[in-house]
C-alpha cells in the first residue's frame, strides 16, 4: 500500500530520537486496521496494514 494512501496521524515512539533513528510509526485508520510504516522512508515509503485486534495481541506479548 503507497503511504499517499493514508490519511491519519502518524505516531512515533516516545524512545525514538528527536534526529530519526531506527524506528517505525503507527496509525489507526477508519477500518479498524493499523498502519505501520518506517519512520526514514515517511511519508513515500511504503505502508504496511494489520488488523488492530491482531497488532494489540502482538503488543501485548512484548515483555514489559
């Protein structure tokens, strides 16, 4: 999916670097689907698209 395609708020994680760094961004957009997209390659890069419940599984298996 083109990132042009999106029209959301971005967010990037409060642990990245004010310079870029090795991050990625997220968003929820209208069709309970979460857009994740590399923060270097915003805003022509590429997207990439997973349902929410799915993305909040994977969230909540990260150890805190």
């Amino acid at each position: 999916m083109e990132a042009g395609r999106i029209r959301t708020t971005w967010r990037k994680s409060s642990h990245s670097s004010s310079n870029g760094g090795d991050c990625v961004e997220v968003a929820a957009t209208a069709s309970l689907r979460v857009a994740i997209r590399d923060s270097k390659a915003a805003p022509g890069g590429a997207v990439v698209t997973v349902n929410r419940a799915r993305f909040e599984d994977f969230i909540n298996s990260l150890p805190m």
